[in-house]
C-alpha cells in the first residue's frame, strides 16, 4: 500500500541508524489525555491487523490520501504540529496491505472529542450512552461510506506498527515554515 510518512528529521535518522522506526511515546501528543484515544486506536489495530512486535505500543501514523486524492502530500500547505524551522522528511512508503489499517481523518477528530460518531443523520442519537459512542467509533473504519454526515472527499489515514527501511521509496526534505 503506498502511503506518505511525515516525520520529524530525527526520527528518520533513527530509520536509517536502526532499520525500522516506531512510535516512541516520549514524542507523541499525549497533552489533554489523549494517551487514551492512542490506546483505542492501538486496540483496534490489534484486533483488525494483528498483534505489534514486543517493543511496540503504538502505532506510527501516514496518509493514504488527501482530500479523497491519492497523491503525495504538498508541504507548501499541509499542517504538520513543530516549530518554526524544524527539519522534516517526508517519506513516500509501500507497505504490506494487510499491515496497515486505515481510518478516516476527520472522523477521528469525533473520537478524539469523546463524540458519537455516525454515518448517516437517521443513526445519530441525542443522548448516547457510553457503550453506544465506543461502538459508533468503529465507524471511522467505514473509509468507503459514501454518507450524508461526512465530507467528501475523505482524507484517509494510516496506521501501522512500525516502518521499516526497506518500505522507504523516497524521502524528501523540508524545513517548516511555521
């Protein structure tokens, strides 16, 4: 599956040092207990594409598309969290199909908000219950749903447990413009 990787120059030095990159929990955006949703997702890829190596917690993140258009992401517009000036590398991969689980973007801001996430305005409930919200996020697998409460076109994201070197077509470099 071809995917784009965006990540920080530091960590693709780690890929070419080691010959694999994972998700190291030091970085990632835990601020506001999101360190739950990470766990969520992380649970629903190990029922949907098998357990992670056993040094692995989380997964790493890529795009499968953009805009319900599969190209390579522009960095002269895309939004990606750093300061001013850090140097990053965008990574052009093809990873095994059945390694990678895709979800859509900005239903994954529903979850990432603790909302009731359905696909159709006739499924939406006024005052869900716990279990109902946690069984409606599985409908941010539903990447293909062509639905009246969802912008089209979808942007679609990729997780998968760990990147390894040999996936790497390309690699780009840029510095952030802030």
């Amino acid at each position: 599956m071809l995917l784009w990787a965006i990540q920080h120059k530091a960590a693709y030095d780690i890929l070419l040092e080691t010959g694999r990159l994972i998700a190291n929990e030091k970085y990632l955006s835990f601020d506001g207990g999101l360190r739950y949703y990470y766990e969520w997702i992380a649970e629903q890829m190990k029922k949907r594409i098998g357990m992670p190596p056993n040094d692995v917690i989380y997964p790493v993140w890529a795009w499968y598309q953009w805009e319900g258009v599969r190209k390579r992401p522009d960095m002269r517009i895309h939004r990606y969290g750093g300061k001013k000036g850090t140097p990053v590398v965008l990574l052009t991969i093809d990873i095994p199909d059945n390694m990678v689980l895709l979800s859509d973007f900005d239903m994954w801001h529903v979850i990432l908000n603790d909302g009731y996430l359905p696909l159709y305005e006739k499924d939406d409930i006024e005052d869900p219950s716990e279990d109902e919200i946690l069984k409606s996020w599985e409908n941010v697998f539903c990447i293909d749903e062509v639905t009246d409460c969802w912008y089209v076109p979808k942007s679609t994201q990729a997780t998968f447990w760990e990147l390894k070197k040999e996936w790497v077509l390309k690699a780009e470099h840029f510095v952030l413009a802030g």
